[in-house]
C-alpha cells in the first residue's frame, strides 16, 4: 500500500511543488485546494502522470479556514484512503 499525502493550497505555486515531489516519490495524493475542481483537472492529471504507475489523486475542494470545509476534506480523504501519512499545511 501507498504512502499517502494531504497538501493543503496544493494546486499551484509551493504547495504544487511538495505535491510534485511527493508523486515523484510514490506517494498517492489529497490535494486540498479553493478554486473548482474543473479548474484544476489539468493539474491534477499532471500530478498522475508523474507518480509512479497507478498513483491516486483526489482534489479535496475547501477552504481550510472553514471548519465544515476542514470535515469534509478530512471525510474526503478517509472516504479514499485508510489513512493519512504525511500532512503538509501549506495553504
């Protein structure tokens, strides 16, 4: 089973970054972000393109700042994962 990472603003910019690297490194992705997911697609596509094969990338959308935002990212992730392993609270 997969390492799994939840980066919080992780759609551009340094949260982008860690995400890249944890995809490089074999992790499978939650990757929390503001804007609609049909924005993102293309980002989060390149996220599984450079993950080793079979690498699983959800998009949590929310507002961290929020705490219904902060459940339902939480409720998001377990729904697809068992666990978390590494949180990165960039945004």
């Amino acid at each position: 089973m997969k390492p799994v990472a939840l980066i919080t603003g992780g759609t551009r910019g340094i949260g982008l970054g860690i995400a890249t690297c944890l995809a490089q490194k074999g992790f499978d992705l939650a990757v929390n972000g503001v804007r609609e997911e049909k924005e993102v697609l293309s980002i989060l596509g390149t996220l599984r393109t450079i993950g080793t094969f079979g690498t699983k990338v959800i998009y949590c959308q929310g507002n961290v700042a929020v705490p219904e935002d902060r459940a339902n990212i939480v409720r998001s992730v377990l729904k697809n994962f068992s666990e978390v392993n590494v949180l990165v609270n960039n945004a």
